[in-house]
C-alpha cells in the first residue's frame, strides 16, 4: 500500500489509538471524539443496555461508591477480575442484561478496565467520550465520519496491558475511517496491521488471547465471549453527557433530558439522606450513681 501524497492528508482529521490507559499522557485528548473500547465485555455490555431500554448509566471507579447509588434507587452492577460484585443487581455479562424490565431505569457500573478508561478520558479533558463495541460498530463508524472530529480509540486493555481484542477492534474502526481521516502515530498503523491480519483467523487469534482464557477457561463465560465478537447486534451510540453516559438517540429526540435527569436522582438521594437522620437513636440507658 503506496504512502498517500502529503498535500492530500493535510486537511484530513485525524484517527488515533491509545493501546492502554498507561498512555493516555501521550495524547491530547482536548480536540477528539474519544472511543472508549472494553469489548471483554464493559463496552458490549453497554450497548446491550441501552438497546434494551436503559436510561442512563453513571460509571463509577470503586465498589463503595457504585454500590451508594443504590440510595436513589439506581441498579448496580460490577465485576472485579471478571467475577461480579457480592451484592450488585448485575455482574459484567451482556446477557444479563437482555430483559425487557430495564426500560427508563438507571444503572451504576464499575469494572476492572473499562470505567477505569472512561475514567481517565474524563480527567483527561476529552472533548467527546463515546462508547464502541463490536456490538455497535457500523453505526458508530457512520457516526465518525458523520461528525468529521479528531478521533482517539482508547483501549481499556487489561490491567494497563495491551490486549489482542480492544486492539483489534480499534484496528477494524481504523481500516473503516481510513479513507477520511489520516492515521496518527504508529499506534493507528499497528492497531490496523493487527486487524488485518487477525481478520482471517479472528477466532485462533482470540483463542490465543490472555483475557479469552480468562474467561472461558476460568469464568466458563463463553457465550458472552462469541457475543462479544459479533458484529452489528446493538447498533446504538451510548455518549457521556453531565455526568455519565445517555444513548445519543435519546438525547436527540428529546426523550432524555440529563439536567432534569440529575435533578431527579439529586431529590432522591436528598430524600434517602432526610430518611435516614430520621432514624431514632440508639437509647443510651443512665448511669446510676
């Protein structure tokens, strides 16, 4: 493949890749859409959970914060090396979250990788976060080239080690956008190289894959691994608007309002907090003198 002449990139916005959030400080993160990628299995299940009717999911770093977002009536959901959270409504696995009782409600999450790089774009200053799987990306790749922005795929990896699935997803997303946007650094060339390679064979490459194994030899998860890899299953575009994260179709129509969704959950809590100063207070028996 012959170099495309320099007069003819110069204009082109740009499409990077962050292979882990160890080198999120090499970016800047100021100018670009930022795609944020956990294919095993945060990012997935994301889209699983917007498509099923989901209103809004705020992703929260630690266990104990996520798990105080039940005070205002909010689902949870977390794992931690891939087992899920004593005590959540969810663990991580997509199809948990196929169910018709999640309509309107409002989801806590918290993962080992993925709400960590999610994270990380966020104190990073990122000027757009949006969400990208297998499970959405043909429409997330019309949503790119719609938008014309700079683009950053971040790779949640494993543990701040790069992994065969987030890299070859961000690959796939950079063989898409090739055309529109120019490659920037050698991450994009590497990520793309892998993609081509691994497109063939993408089952022996995945099969060979650390967190693969982890999951399904370890987890028993297999299902949730070939649901992962498949293409176009939920084509829709979680954003990060306020403080955490709307299906950007909602926001569009109208059906979703994030203020007035903040000051809803805000009441709810304030009401918690009200209900439980309210608790009467351990009786303290006298002492006789």
């Amino acid at each position: 493949m012959k170099p495309l002449p320099a007069s003819s990139t110069a204009n082109k916005k740009q499409v990077g890749v962050c292979l882990t959030p160890a080198l999120i400080d090499h970016f800047d993160l100021h100018d670009s859409i930022v795609v944020i990628i956990d294919i095993l299995r945060a990012t997935t299940t994301m889209c699983v959970a917007f498509d099923k009717g989901m209103r809004s999911i705020i992703p929260v770093l630690e266990t104990d914060d996520c798990q105080a977002y039940r005070t205002q009536g909010l689902l949870t959901s977390g794992e931690r090396n891939g087992i899920q959270v004593e005590g959540f409504d969810f663990g991580n696995s997509p199809h948990s979250f196929m169910r018709d009782d999640l309509v309107g409600r409002d989801l806590a999450m918290t993962t080992t990788n993925g709400t960590k790089a999610l994270t990380a774009a966020l104190d990073r200053g990122a000027k757009e976060i949006v969400i990208g799987a297998f499970a959405n990306f043909n429409a997330l790749a019309k949503y790119l080239k719609d938008r014309n922005e700079n683009v950053l795929l971040f790779c949640s990896a494993w543990k701040d080690k790069p992994n065969l699935e987030d890299t070859i997803f961000a690959g796939a997303m950079v063989h898409r956008l090739r055309g529109q946007f120019r490659l920037h650094e050698d991450t994009a060339l590497m990520a793309e190289a892998l993609y081509r390679s691994a497109n063939r064979r993408k089952r022996w490459y995945i099969r060979h894959s650390s967190h693969f194994n982890r999951l399904w030899h370890i987890l028993q998860i297999q299902k949730d691994v070939k649901f992962s890899l498949r293409r176009d299953t939920h084509p829709v575009i979680p954003i990060y608007a306020g403080d955490r994260l709307y299906k950007l179709s909602d926001l569009k129509s109208g059906k979703v309002d994030p203020i007035r969704v903040k000051q809803e959950l805000d009441y709810l809590n304030n009401q918690s907090s009200v209900e439980s100063s309210r608790e009467p207070s351990p009786k303290v028996e006298k002492i006789s003198k």
